[in-house]
C-alpha cells in the first residue's frame, strides 16, 4: 500500500511541476505578445528571445531560431482567420520615427495570398536589425492597424541572451 502511494504522490507531483511550467511559458509569453486585427484576421507578434524560444520551439528548431533572433529583431507570427480572407505578409515595424521593412518566413500558411477560415498560420519576421527595447515600437498592418509594444523593465532584462552554461573541465 505505501507503494501505491508513494507512486501516486509521484505522478501527482510530475502532473503539478507540468501545469507549473505552462503557466510559467505563458505568463513570459505574455510579456512578449501583442495583437493587431486586420480584416477577418487577428495577427498575434512574440518577441523573439532566449526565453520565448525555449517556450515556443522544440530542438533542434529552436536553436536555428534562437541565433535568428541573437542576429536581428525576429518575431513568431500567429493568426487563424475568422473568414475567407487575402493576407498579406508584408509588415512594416515602427520605432522613434524610423521605418523598418521585415522579411518573411513562412511556417504554416504564412505567405501572400488566400487563407481559409479557421487554417492556422504559422510564420516568422525578421527585422535588418536588432531594435532598442528599452524604446517603444509598433508592428504596422496593411490596414494601418498597429501591435504596439512598450516592454517593461523587467521584458526587457528577460528578453537578455541567456549565456551558455559553463564548460566543467574533464577530470
């Protein structure tokens, strides 16, 4: 019987440490998303950083992202349309008076053209550039529509690249 119980207690607490950590990936991505809606379709931006990848990608994939995001501004786009709509996937990003054009990557369905109601849409955004976060700055829509970010002190110390572990010396 204390066997049952130790196990039970087990599973009880690897379930309790998996409900931790998603709420955990989803408090940090709140910090890092925005919305902008555009006719038919809600984009959702995440920042790109050490953390948000950790929460979004699984390996190997993240890794290719993470050194995405260590080169420039990048940004994980997800949308799911509400209606039969054409999108376009050319976004401009906005910050103290300068206009910055970003690159495409599709993952899913993200690519100029006719999305289906209810089909995800998958994709990345890359910036020339890395953009001062200490700054605010708006994701531009073809509609004029914005996602703005204005990141807090504490998204802006997290979005910091998180530095590789240290090497232990062979014995």
């Amino acid at each position: 019987m204390k066997k049952l119980t130790i196990v039970f207690v087990l599973c009880v607490a690897a379930v309790s440490a998996a409900a931790a950590q998603e709420s955990s990936n989803q408090s940090l991505l709140q910090l890092f998303a925005r919305s902008a809606q555009t006719e038919g379709i809600t984009w959702t931006f995440v920042l790109l950083n050490d953390r948000t990848v950790d929460a979004l990608f699984q390996a190997p994939g993240k890794y290719a992202m993470r050194a995405r995001a260590h080169q420039a501004t990048t940004f994980y786009v997800q949308a799911t349309p509400e209606k039969d709509v054409q999108i376009d996937t050319v976004f401009q990003v906005e910050q103290d008076g300068q206009t910055l054009t970003s690159q495409s990557l599709n993952i899913k369905g993200f690519e100029k053209g006719f999305a289906t109601k209810g089909k995800r849409i998958d994709g990345i955004l890359q910036l020339d550039k890395k953009l001062d976060l200490t700054h605010p700055f708006k994701i531009k829509c073809t509609n004029n529509s914005a996602a703005e970010f204005k990141l807090t002190d504490e998204a802006v110390k997290l979005s910091e690249n998180v530095p590789p572990p240290a090497a232990t010396p062979a014995p």
